[in-house]
C-alpha cells in the first residue's frame, strides 16, 4: 500500500483506538498518557488488560486525530517510555 493510499483510508479528523502493549509495571500507564496526550491534548483514563501472567498490560485509547503526520508521531513516540513493546 502506498502512502497516497494509506491517506485514502482516514477522513480527518476521525476518532481511533491507540493500543499499546507494554511490560507490566506501576505507572506504564501514565507514562504512555503524558505521550499521547502531547500528540493529541485531552484527559485520557486507558482502558487496560493484564496478560494471562500479569508479565504484560494492553493500554488502549480512544484518540482524536487531526492528520497522519499526528499520528505519525504519535505511535513513533510512544516507543520512548521504557517497557512498550508493540502498538496497534
């Protein structure tokens, strides 16, 4: 797929769900809010689930996006808080 294509995909701006899986451990969950919040400003309460084990946690988000370059950055930085592992 292209990226003209990928364009096509979304009509911005639109609502979608940011998930984040991470190493379980206290306070990933905030730390993954301050990043989304400075992408797309709001007062984010995640909803999450623990893995079988409790080794792993999934963070998702109901985010309102303005454009792909917001995206963009968004999922590229929330790489940076120690313990993600994959997004969605």
């Amino acid at each position: 797929m292209t990226q003209y294509d990928r364009d096509k995909v979304w009509e911005f701006p639109c609502e979608i769900c940011f998930k984040v899986m991470a190493a379980n451990r206290d306070g990933i969950d905030m730390e993954v809010a301050e990043v989304v919040n400075r992408h797309a400003p709001n007062d984010y309460s995640p909803t999450s689930k623990l893995s079988r084990d409790g080794n792993y946690v999934s963070l998702s988000f109901m985010v309102t996006v303005e454009n792909r370059d917001q995206v963009d950055a968004m999922y590229k930085d929330v790489f940076t808080v120690e313990g993600v592992k994959m997004t969605l």
